[in-house]
C-alpha cells in the first residue's frame, strides 16, 4: 500500500519481481473473490492512483492495493462479509496476514502480495473505506459499478468510472499532484472503527491460518501433566482445541473428549485427526468461546454426560492468552453458571516474564497473564479453590522456544 507518494520521474530500485505477473495474481485473486462470494476487485489506494495518474504503478509500489464493495451497510455485516472472503480464501490456499482494515495475500504459486481492503456505503449513502480517507466524502452513484480502462504500464485494468472522485475521497483534492511527504496515518485521517475487524476476528483467522498449514501430532506436555494427575478418566470439555491434538490424546487416554474451537479450519482439522484414530469418544465442534449463549449452548448439548462424569475437567491449553480479558470472563462466567456440579479447570498459559522473548510463531494477539493475579481472581470471582499453581521455563519448549509459562489446576465444588 502507497503510504507515501513519489514523483513520476523520482529515480526508485526496481521492483522485487516483474509487474506482468503481479497483474496476473491480481487477475487469478479477482477471479476467486467473485467466484467465492460475487465480490468484484479493483485498484484502490496507491494502485488506483497510479492508474489514474500516472498510467503505471507508483515508482516505489510492489504490491497491489485492491478493494471490493460491500452489500451491506451495517457494521457486523461487513466486518462478518470480509471475514467470510477470507475464509473462502483461506480455503483455496491463500496465505494471508490480516489485520483489522484489509488483509495481504499472498497469492498461491507467486511472488506478489495483493493487499485486499474492504469498502462500504453508510445508511445515508456516502461511501467509506476501512483504511480511512482525506478528503470529503462521495455520494452512492452508478459510477462505482460502471467501469473503464486505465494503464498500468503496458497492461489495462479497469477501475470505477468516477476514479477520480474516489481518489479525491481517499487523498484530500491536491490527490492529482505528486506529494512526496504524504503519509496516510496522519491526525485527519477519517475511518469508522465500528466496521473494522475485532482483535478476536483477527485472531481467528490468524489461528485458523496456522491450523491449516500446521498439524502438531503429539499430545502437549500439559496435556499429559493433567492426565497423569487423575487416576480415573472421567470427561474433559476444552475450549480452544486447535489442531484436536489434546483432546484425541485424552480419548485415547480413556477420557470423554469435549473439544471446540472458534476456528471452522482448526476444527475440520481436528476431525481429521480423530477420523484417523478410529473409535474414540471425543467430538469437535465450532463455538466463539466470547459468546456466553455459544458457550452454554454448548455445554447444555452436552449435559449429561457433564452430569455423570468423574471427575469434570474444563481444559485451556494456550488459550486464555489468546482472548481478551473481556472474552476470559464472559467464558467463565458462562462456564461456572451452566456447570452447577463439581469440577476442575485446568489452564496453560504465557506469564508476563513472557513478554519480551521471541517467538516461534511471528506477530499476532498474545495476552501476558500475571499467575498469581489470575489464581486470585478464580478464587475471589468465581469461587475456585486452587490445587496447583506454578509458573517458569521448562514446562513446553517446543523447536528452540522455551517460553515462560503459567499452570493452575482449580476445583469449583458443587453449587
């Protein structure tokens, strides 16, 4: 994305690959999102300007910045259309880094990224853009829909009829005069966060992406530590599963197998675990462990087995640092009223001295948790009595990370 603007004639290093095969990624990405949810691409941001400008790409710009308009005009519509695009994707082999205003995909089989932004019209008709705009903007027209053709070097794309409007809208009215300063994040910028991605979206699809492409297949050593503990299975309920590994160890530990995850990827990947284990008594399911209605939902669907049970274990492996504070406790809050027995939590997580060590796994939403505070608040909250609690290195390294980590084994007696 052109977060700054270049003169024509500004002397810049040659792109990373040929331009000819970026228009062919933005070609082959174009032709999914329509196939996959009828959504027409166009240049948009630095790409567009380009276009209308300059009839090339801006000098210093290897990427293609391209957007759709929404059906909708309702916050959670668009935010829920996008995520969709990008499990559709996700589902043809993207690669993708996602970010609450747009996603950069990496296109299969090709050296470029397009970098995808959502657009929208309010209820009052004026269009918006989820990377925000500088300068006024534009009423709903036929023009977004009618299309012509621009150059981009020796190539033609086309772009809404009324470019020139949009651009106004995105860069202020001097968008037609090369500036080399301009900076996109600036104090008037304008964008509306209510139709943005949540850090949680984020973090599904982040999770989702990495499930896809990674299979561990060995039980984590929490799981085993939390087995060996009990000397009688009874039946686990663990949110969060991913990959199904923990809870496809559990049922072959003898256990009852509750297993979820917010991930649709995560969780299909799951199943394929337990398919090739055969005869096991565990089951997978999608459910937005945020949501309390999913979450008790859930455990109503599974009541009588929560019933009979001996003992009762909700299982959170690298799970509760993954979730806002908010979403921790709405979970158990859901949890401690749907489950009026007896029964343990058992939770795995990064501590604060965590903070500050590198990671195997790159950027995406991690929540440092103080151990000590948290055992405080299970107790003082929601009535826990803490059997185990420990926190340090050596628990599960993992491929040269050895991360510092939190554990706590809590009983909850009968209400």
């Amino acid at each position: 994305m052109a977060d700054a603007d270049v003169r024509a004639d500004q002397a810049v290093p040659p792109p990373t690959a040929p331009r000819d095969t970026l228009l062919d990624a933005y070609a082959t990405l174009r032709q999914d999102a329509a196939e996959a949810l009828n959504l027409a691409l166009f240049p948009f941001y630095g790409t567009l300007l380009g276009a209308v400008r300059e009839q090339d790409f801006l000098g210093h710009d290897n990427d293609f910045d391209a957007a759709y308009i929404s059906g909708h005009s309702e916050p959670d519509k668009v935010r829920q259309e996008f995520k969709e695009l990008c499990h559709q994707l996700l589902s043809r082999g993207y690669h993708m880094e996602v970010e609450r205003t747009h996603t950069r995909v990496e296109v299969p089989d090709s050296p470029h990224k397009i970098v995808v932004f959502f657009t929208w019209f309010n209820a009052d008709g004026s269009f918006d853009a989820s990377y925000g705009h500088h300068g006024s903007q534009v009423r709903h027209s036929s023009k977004f829909f009618e299309f012509r053709q621009e150059k981009l070097g020796d190539v033609e794309v086309g772009v809404p009829a009324n470019a020139e409007e949009i651009l106004e809208q995105l860069y202020g009215p001097e968008w037609a005069t090369p500036d080399p300063g301009f900076e996109q994040e600036t104090p008037d910028r304008k964008f509306d966060s209510d139709y943005l991605l949540a850090t949680g979206d984020v973090t599904e699809l982040h999770w989702s992406q990495f499930y896809r492409d990674h299979a561990p297949d060995r039980a984590s050593r929490f799981a085993e530590f939390i087995a060996d503990r009990f000397p009688s299975p009874g039946a686990v309920v663990e949110f969060g599963c991913g990959s199904g590994r923990d809870g496809t160890y559990f049922a072959h530990r003898g256990w009852t197998a509750f297993s979820c995850d917010r991930s649709p990827e995560a969780v299909a990947r799951a199943e394929q675990v337990l398919q090739a284990s055969g005869g096991l008594t565990a089951s997978f399911a999608a459910v937005d462990a945020g949501s309390a209605e999913e979450v008790k939902a859930y455990l109503a669907g599974h009541a009588e087995t929560i019933a009979d049970a001996n003992p009762l274990i909700v299982y959170l492996r690298f799970f509760l640092h993954a979730i806002d504070e908010d979403a921790q406790t709405i979970l158990l809050d859901a949890v401690t009223e749907a489950i009026q027995r007896d029964f343990h939590l058992c939770a795995e997580f990064r501590t604060v001295d965590d903070r500050n060590l590198t990671k195997l796994h790159g950027i995406h939403y991690r929540r440092y948790i103080d151990h000590e505070q948290l055992a405080d608040q299970l107790r003082e909250q929601w009535g826990f009595e803490i059997e185990h609690l420990e926190a340090g290195q050596g628990l599960s390294p993992y491929d040269g990370e050895d991360p510092f980590l939190g554990r706590i084994v809590a009983f909850r007696p009968a209400r």
